[in-house]
C-alpha cells in the first residue's frame, strides 16, 4: 500500500469502516468486554507492578467533583451520580535484558516496582488514560503501546483501570482518573510510590481517553481556580496541574455536530448518520449491559448529556491558565472539535502544538503500524513528552502532515474554525435532541 497517495488510504480507509461495521454488530457488549478485559499474563521487555487503593473514607474529592458537574450543568439534564470506587492500579516500566517471550519473575509487586524504578531513567511520570469508546479495554490491553512509551521516554507509566460505560456511564470513568491524580500527588496506603510532584507528571492517552485527559484539566483548572481544599483518604492535597498533556487522536466531542463530522466522512472509520450507530440498530445483540434499563441513546451517558463541557471538552469555555497541550488528531470526523480547542486555548494564552494528519482515520496508528505517519506521530508524542518533563518553552503551532512526503503545512491557529465555543455550543445542544432511544429499546426484550 502507498501512504503517500491519498485515493490508497480513503480506499483502505472505506475497508476498516466496513470491517469495524460488521465486527461492531457481531458480539455482546457483554462478550466484547470480557475478551478486551482479560487479564493476560505479563511477558517480554516491560515491568508491571499491580496494586490496589481502597475506596476513602475521608475523602471531600467526589463532592467537590460532582459539584463542577452540576455547576457547567445549564440544563440540569440528569445524570448518574456515581460512588467512589476502589482503583486497581498498573505501573509500567522499560525492563532491560528481558527478550520478546520473557516471563515475569516470581517476585512480590512491591519488588517489581522497585525494579521497575531502578530501570527508568528519568524522574517522569506519565498518567495514560487509555480509549475504548468508554466501554473497552483495561490497562493490560494496553501494556505494549505503553510499554513502547516507557521505553522511548525513559519513563515510567501510569494507569488505573477506568469503570467502562454502560454498565458505570458518565462520570464514573472520569472520576476514576481524576482519584487517580490524586494518588499520584498523595499516595494513599498500600500505594508502592512515594509522592510525585505535578511537575513530574505528565497526561497521555488516546481516542476516548483523550476525551476523559481533557476533561480532567478542566476539572483541575476548575477546582484551582475555587481554590477548593481537596481531601483524599485523609489529607488535604495541595492542587496543580501537570506540566502537559499530550493526546494522540483527539476525540473532544461526542455529538458528532461540528462540520468535520460530514466534511471528512470519507477518511474515517465511524457511521455518519446517529440513528445509524450499531448498538441502536434492531438486530444489535442484547445483554446484560445493554440495552441499559431505563434504555439510553448513547452507551456513555443520557444523550442530552452529551454537550455537558466534562462529557465533550471541546464546548469548555476556559481554557486559561493550563498546561501545555499537544494535540495530535486526523482529517477526520473528529478534527473540528480539536481546532476549536486548540484556537481557544492559544487566544487564551496556552502554549498549544496541533498537528492533523491528512487523509487518515481515528487511531490510525493502530491500523497502520508500518505507514510512516505513524512513525513520525509516534516519535513526535514521545519527544514531546520528554520536553514537558524538561519544562521547554514552546510556541504554538498548528499544522496539516500531507500524506505525500509527510509535508507539513502550517495554519493560522488563531482561525481554525469559524465559530466560537458558544456558537459551538449551541450546535452541540442542537445535536442532542436527534438522538432517540429506539422503540425496539424501549420494549423488554433479550437475546440470550
């Protein structure tokens, strides 16, 4: 295949689609949860270090965050108002001298994080929130991307198992992550980590885990700028925010309203009609986890909720005194929601990198492991997290990658999109109301 010709990669583009179509309308939410979720045992070059931190019971971090929901919550659409729940973490790190097939050794978890910190080289953490469209996967889905990481970093990584939608739907996952950054500025006990410094930290993730990382800014911007006194299993935790967040495969809103949705169809992978999404179609196997009961038009949340600015961040207003952001997506469906971010953020006076890979889809990444845009985004995620943990000025760019020779052209970040975030918003809201629970959802019926 040529990843230099563009009519080649909408032709291969069109195939994943179908293929992701047909896959999509195959299984249970159910069965495709329980094969993304396995726990498989640990081989080759990485260390994982598991441990587990118990639901607080002095703690002011799930009021104070279900306090920003209901205060960006203009409509007082209803929404699940989840408990704190256990973390089951995962370090990982680089392990040397391990080959392909190397097991782990038979040694406590305490141990194999000591290892694992004997091995990183450098003193930055990195917090990954990994995707799965809320509903998939779990931190060892995802031990080899963030191995790889580890390993081009010299880091060590992060993650904490999200509860997945739509058994747990919005904000369960998102409160998950957030507990999670807390753990790393204050450990609770049991943690196998000492305390690490914001300024040590940085934010990655993918797809819908870039959606759950902005939203987590937000959250932290929020909360400082309240000044709010944060206790987390007994302490007051001083707030700040990491020193970046880089995000490959930006997915800012889920209404699937902004322009790019219709323009790029034809370069990704997702249906373009929302009545037309697989789990709302007649035939679509049910399940325990769905349809959910009361039925719901979208697996994350109720679909009024969708425009909430911590479900969608591209319709956050403020983006004022964050942190750096680089910002990787495609010329794809998605790509209006991250310009707006992006154009928001540097008026604001945020140092932001934007990057759009032309004619690709969401996560291309994964579909194409050999093309050299996926080389060069892969090599540019990992630099840029070195520079952050470096604390490197940065000027904010925008820029398009061409497919052919990976040309890059520049854009005027200051005019990405033609709208404002409350124009955006509006369209957003708008957007929400086409989404229905289907009639055959609304009748008891199953399967199995």
């Amino acid at each position: 295949m040529d990843f230099e010709n563009v009519a080649h990669l909408k032709a291969a583009v069109q195939k994943i689609r179908a293929e992701y179509l047909r896959r999509a309308g195959g299984l249970t939410i159910t069965k495709k949860q329980e094969e993304t979720t396995k726990d498989v045992p640990v081989k080759g070059p990485l260390w994982v270090s598991k441990f587990e931190v118990p639901v607080s019971s002095d703690d002011s971090s799930r009021e104070l965050f279900l306090q920003l929901i209901n205060q960006t919550n203009e409509r007082k659409i209803r929404y699940d108002r989840p408990s704190s729940a256990s973390l089951q973490f995962e370090w990982i790190g680089f392990r040397e001298d391990a080959s392909r097939n190397t097991l782990e050794p038979l040694i406590s978890e305490q141990e194999k994080f000591d290892k694992l910190s004997s091995e990183t080289k450098s003193p930055l953490t990195i917090l990954y929130v990994y995707g799965g469209t809320f509903v998939l996967n779990a931190p060892s889905t995802y031990r080899k991307i963030v191995g790889s990481l580890a390993q081009s970093t010299g880091s060590k990584v992060l993650m904490v198992r999200q509860r997945l939608a739509p058994q747990n739907p919005f904000p369960a996952a998102l409160l998950d992550i957030f507990q999670a950054y807390l753990s790393l500025l204050s450990p609770p006990p049991g943690s196998p980590h000492k305390p690490v410094p914001s300024s040590s930290i940085v934010i990655a993730g993918d797809s819908s885990g870039t959606c759950l990382a902005l939203s987590l800014l937000q959250v932290l911007l929020q909360l400082l700028r309240e000044k709010a006194a944060v206790k987390f299993h007994g302490k007051i935790i001083k707030l700040s925010l990491p020193a970046g967040a880089a995000l490959i495969s930006v997915a800012a809103d889920l209404t699937n309203s902004f322009p790019s949705y219709e323009k790029f169809a034809d370069n990704d992978i997702f249906p373009l009609h929302v009545d037309k999404l697989p789990y709302l179609d007649k035939d679509y196997p049910t399940c325990p986890a769905w349809p959910t009961n009361p039925p719901r038009a979208n697996t994350y949340c109720e679909a009024s909720m969708l425009a909430h600015p911590l479900v969608s961040p591209a319709a956050s207003t403020d983006w004022s005194g964050c942190c750096p952001l680089w910002l990787s997506s495609e010329q794809g469906q998605l790509a209006d929601a991250a310009r707006l971010i992006a154009q928001t953020a540097n008026r604001q006076g945020v140092s932001v990198t934007l990057q759009e890979y032309e004619a690709l889809p969401h996560t291309f990444f994964f579909a194409f492991p050999r093309a050299p845009q996926t080389r060069k985004i892969l090599t540019d995620w990992a630099e840029t997290i070195i520079s952050f943990g470096k604390r490197a000025k940065r000027t904010s760019t925008a820029v398009v990658i061409h497919a052919k020779g990976l040309h890059v052209e520049a854009m005027d970040i200051n005019y990405l999109v033609p709208y404002t975030v409350v124009e955006a918003r509006e369209f957003m809201w708008n957007k929400t109301a086409i989404y229905k629970v289907p009639t055959w959802h609304q009748k008891e019926r199953s399967s199995l």
